[in-house]
C-alpha cells in the first residue's frame, strides 16, 4: 500500500476526482483527497478560476500544505491541474516525499526549488492536444523535467481534453483514463514506502 494526497483541479472535489481516488483505493492505497475549495464546485474552469482568482495561489499552496501536514512521511504527492502546484510543491520540498503524480499540467521545478529531487520519482500526464496542457507552457515544463530527473517519466494521450480522467465532466476520455489509472497504479507499487 503507498499513500497519496491527491489535490483537486479548478472545478473542486468533482464526483469524478473521488471516483478517480476511489479506482486507487481499489487498487490497495490509501488516497486522500483534500478539499482546497471548503466544498465549492464549478460548472467551468473558467468559474473555478474566477475562484482560485479570489483566493490566490499562495492560498491554495498552503491549503495544500496544511491538508498534508499531518500525514506524516512517506507520502505520494498527486494532483489534477491546478491541484498539481501544491502536489508539485509538496514533492520538490517536503522531506519524505516518495514521489509525484501530475496530471494535466506542470510547472518549471524551478518554481520550487533550483531543479525536481534526482531521488523523487515523478509521472507527469497529459493530452498532446490539451490546449492548456500543451499551449500555456506546461508540456515545456514536463519535458525540462524529464530532460533533467533521472525518475522523470512523461506521458501523453492522444486527445485535446483537459479534465480527461474526471468521469463526471464532459472532457471525461474512458480510454485515456483507463491507461492512467493503470499507469498510476504501477508507479504507486513501485514507490511504496
């Protein structure tokens, strides 16, 4: 069993991302899911970002950090979209960290530090189309991951969605999830602490 607190994207704790924590809790791990938004959820991204907008992200890095503080060690720090800056931050900084899963959406390492932990395994997901993904920077910044970290994996699913892996959205992609979930789980038995 490997433990994960994974964090929510901009339309909050959706039905689909603790369905998504629950297929990994099938699997035999003990996932946490946070609430950064205290029960909030958006129809769009474009609301939920209105939100983050009002709340900053300096709000949600913290959020982020005060939801795992009490966890303990030997952590997996997971996180949908906007979910992955407190994951990503978490993974780069916080001693114990096992590793990171970022789905849909990277920021450069040097956000968090001179560069990723050569000994924090990371998986980083994300549509070759993804007009956020791929257009805002994010895949740039996977790459200069893997470029750099030795445990650095990056994979890209054929599609143009965002919120793929949320089964309670429109975006939501059976096939690509399906690879997901199984990637995941590979990367949450080999990292367990």
């Amino acid at each position: 069993m490997t433990r994960i607190v994974l964090f929510h994207h901009a339309q909050g704790l959706t039905p689909g991302v603790l369905a998504f924590a629950d297929r990994l809790r099938t699997a035999g791990h003990e996932v946490h899911t946070p609430d950064l938004f205290d029960g909030a959820t958006f129809g769009t991204i474009e609301a939920g970002m209105t939100h983050l907008g009002e709340l900053g992200f300096e709000e949600i890095m913290d959020r982020g950090a005060r939801a795992a503080e009490n966890l303990g060690g030997d952590l997996v720090f997971g996180g949908f979209s906007l979910g992955v800056v407190p994951a990503q931050m978490l993974a780069q900084t916080r001693p114990g960290a096992l590793g990171a899963v970022l789905c849909y959406s990277c920021v450069p390492a040097t956000e968090f530090g001179e560069a990723w932990p050569a000994g924090v395994p990371v998986q980083i997901h994300g549509m070759d189309a993804d007009p956020y993904f791929v257009g805002e920077g994010d895949l740039d910044a996977a790459r200069a991951i893997v470029d750099s970290a030795p445990l650095a994996e990056l994979f890209l699913y054929p599609g143009d969605q965002h919120y793929f892996a949320d089964s309670s959205l429109p975006s939501y992609d059976a096939a690509a999830t399906e690879l997901l979930v199984q990637r995941v789980s590979d990367f949450l038995a080999r990292v367990r602490g």
